[in-house]
C-alpha cells in the first residue's frame, strides 16, 4: 500500500513539473492537476509538490520557487 501511495505521488509530481511554469498561481496549478488526476486530493497535490521541490532544487530554481509557492499555499486553497 505504502509503496502504491509513493508511485502515485511520483506520478503526479511528474506532472507538477510538467505544468508548472514561474508566476503561476497555485490555484491554477491545482486546476491543471486536478484536471489530469481527478482522484487525487489537495492533500495528494502538496505532497506531490513537495516531492517536486526535493527532487528539482538542485536543477531549476526558477520552477523550484513556483512549485515551493504551490506546496506551500495548497493548505489554504479549498476543495
């Protein structure tokens, strides 16, 4: 179970990256997400965009901070 749980999240961070470009706003993101994963909860998102972070710092600041925004401001966005 836990390790279904991690591939999901890799998946949708897979997609974080792939959506997401500098100056975008964290709802949008969500959207765009949700739009591709429409199981996957705000809670999912985060964490995915977490994971993103983490695994991006190193390469692309620029996305890093967009996904660092999105991770960060989910918990204040409603479902």
């Amino acid at each position: 179970m836990r390790e279904k749980k991690l591939k999901e999240t890799e998946f949708i961070s897979g997609t974080i990256r792939a959506l997401a470009v500098p100056g975008m706003k964290p709802k949008a993101l969500i959207e765009a997400v949700k739009a591709k994963h429409p199981s996957a909860s705000k809670k999912d998102i985060a964490r995915a965009a977490f994971l993103a972070v983490i695994l991006s710092a190193e390469y692309d600041p620029d996305d890093t901070q967009t996904l660092h925004d999105l991770a960060s401001g989910a918990g204040d966005i409603e479902e």
